[in-house]
C-alpha cells in the first residue's frame, strides 16, 4: 500500500496533467478483473474502472491531478519524491488525494478477495481535472456519459481528506453551492483636477458595496451555514495618479446552501445595482448547486464503520469548498467524502500520517461489506 502511494507521488500529475498515475491504477485493478475505459476529454484523462453488472452500484471517486507545490526550495525534499520521517509521509498529493486513492484501491482488493462473490458492482472513476480552474472535462463528463448510456450509480465516496484533526473525526455529507459574479461599472475617464467632466467608478459604486456587504442574505438551516458573499478583487484606474478611471472591474462569490436559489441571488445584486443607477455589465457562473445526502444507508455504513474501526463518533458536515461530489449528486446517487486529515492539503510539505492509511483501508473494506457483503 504505501509502495503505491509512493508511485502516485512520484508523477508529477499538476493539473490537468495525468502524469501516468492511472496507468498505474489500471495496472493495480487489472488484476482483479476490473473493466477498463478510458475517457479522454479534450486535455484531461479520465477512467472508468467496473466490475459486476448488477446492483447496487458502489463507486470510488477521485482525482490524481494536484496543484503546483509552490517553491521547491522550502520544500523538505523534492514535492515528487516521496520523504518518510517522523511517521509521516510528505510529498505533493500525498493528502489530497494520492493516500484516498491508494486506501480505496487497497481496501477493494481486500474486499474482492474476501468476497469474491459480493453482492452489487464496484467501480471506480477518476480524474485529472478536479485541482483545475474549470473543471469541465474531468467527472463532469464522465458521468454525462454514464447517464447517457443508463449507469446508474447507487453510492459514492470520494477520497477527499475530510478528516479535521483524527482520521474519521468528520465526513462530508454535502457541500455549498458556488456562485461568482464579474462586474463591470462605467464611469467616465478623466483628469483628476476636472472631476466635474468626469464620472469616478470607484465613487459610484462605494454605496453600492456599503450595502451589499451589509445584507444577511439567510439563516442558514440545521445543514449549511448562513449565505456568504466575499470580493475576490477589484481593480480600477490607468496606474497614473492624476486620471480618473473610466471603469471597474469587481469579481465576487457566494457560497449558498438549500435555503436560498441562484435566481433570487442574482435579482437581489441586479435589483440593487439598478437602485444605485449605476452603468454596469454583470455575468455570472455557477460552479456548483449545493448538495446534501441524507442519513439513510451510505451515510449509516460510513458512521458505523467509523466508530467500528477507531471508536470515533464522526461530525456530519457540509463545510468546506466545492469538489466533484455536485456532479454526481444530481444523479440521485447517495454521496459522501471520507478521506484522511486535511491539515496540510495544497501547502508546503504536504504530509499524510503513515499509521492512519491501514485504518482508512479498514474503513474503506467495512463500507463495502456493509453495503455489498452477503
């Protein structure tokens, strides 16, 4: 197992650049007579690994791509070459999420060779193009190709490291819908000592955002938080200090969960530009609707495995950004993020507890027999 994991590190997979990390996942899941397709989308690897036609169907979700590691320098050794110490394995993907792929990986192996005639079908369906601006190409496509064709997918869990500071203290039952905005205002440009021939955007839209980042837009519920609306940037001016700039440029987001809709967002920020009678050009884009799975079978297996294997009674959360889980929620399928500790995802010296991959597969192996085991 963690021989494996230190393959996958080992490809410097940055997004969306597979790196050859599914070629050794293929090679891995061949032995056990998966079903190989391979789904290349544009610029982004994708596979689709299955064995069994029947249901239910319980899928392995996960991504090998990671983001840049920044300043290899302050890194202990180089971020793809795999460093033990002090317990600990370091390396870029090493948590996010090499270690949940090479846990899930494990745990059906375990699992098929215990079972080797287990109810339902496993599969797994991994990506290069979770970690990327856009993630169209990667799950995305994926699963609009499964539907086209009538798979249905009855449980998922996705590798993500879900764990805050113990390995099964959280998992991720939900996520946040996200919503950013990119707007323009036009003002009108020129010298700063003539501001009566000009009109400053900066001026115009101050009341504007007074106002905006002053509205409680909910309550929230007994799942997500209250709405958050955050400015990503704002950029004005020519860079000359004696001109008034004819335009702004503003980018936002919010992060929203099931008790307010996209259309009742956007109407409220158009609604409160029209009352400032500002001159502006707003363009929106959804990455995400919010997503819950409810406590029913997945949810149930998960939470009883966790306490089975480390005595842990898990926190159920929707916390966090947004991950491939809002593309196959939609589905119907039941979904969840179960992973290991999150601590040092996307940082310098990204690290994983060595000790904690041997539980996660126990984890992993008692889903499966409490999902699909006769």
């Amino acid at each position: 197992m963690l021989e494996l994991l230190k393959q996958l590190i080992q490809c410097p997979s940055v997004t969306p650049d597979d790196a050859g990390c599914q070629d050794i996942i293929i090679k891995h899941l061949s032995k056990l007579d998966f079903k190989i397709e391979r789904m290349r989308f544009e610029n982004v690897d994708n596979v689709w690994l299955r064995k069994g036609t029947a249901a239910p169907l319980v899928v392995f979700a996960g991504h090998t791509d990671v983001v840049p590691p920044g300043p290899e320098k302050e890194w202990h050794v180089s971020p793809f070459k795999p460093l033990e110490r002090d317990g600990f394995l370091f390396g870029r993907g090493a948590a996010d999420m090499k270690s949940g792929l090479t846990c899930m990986i494990t745990a059906a192996e375990h699992f098929i060779k215990k079972h080797p005639d287990f109810a339902g079908s496993i599969a797994f369906l991994i990506t290069s193009d979770e970690e990327g601006p856009t993630n169209q190409h990667g799950t995305k496509r994926v699963i609009e190709e499964l539907t086209k064709r009538g798979e249905k997918i009855d449980y998922c869990i996705i590798g993500e490291a879900s764990s805050e500071k113990i390995l099964g203290d959280q998992i991720r039952v939900g996520r946040r819908g996200s919503l950013s905005g990119n707007l323009t205002i036009q003002g009108k440009q020129g010298h700063i000592a003539y501001p009566e021939l000009a009109l400053n955007p900066i001026h115009a839209v101050a009341p504007f955002l007074k106002e905006l980042t002053s509205i409680r837009w909910d309550e929230g519920n007994e799942f997500f938080p209250p709405t958050s609306f955050q400015i990503s940037n704002i950029h004005s001016g020519t860079g000359a200090k004696n001109v008034i700039p004819g335009s702004l440029e503003m980018a936002f987001n919010f992060r929203f969960g099931t008790v307010i809709t996209i259309d009742k967002i956007k109407s409220r920020v158009t609604d409160l530009l029209e009352k400032h009678k500002l001159n502006f050009d707003l363009s929106w884009d959804l990455s995400g609707l919010p997503f819950l799975t409810k406590k029913e079978k997945l949810v149930t297996a998960a939470v009883q495995a966790i306490k089975e294997i480390t005595e842990l009674d898990c926190v159920l959360s929707t916390g966090g950004g947004t991950s491939d889980g809002r593309f196959i929620a939609p589905t119907g399928a039941e979904v969840i993020e179960l992973g290991p500790c999150n601590g040092s995802v996307h940082q310098i010296n990204e690290h994983v507890l060595i000790s904690d991959l041997s539980l996660l597969v126990k984890i992993y192996q008692k889903i499966l027999e409490k999902l699909l085991g006769k």
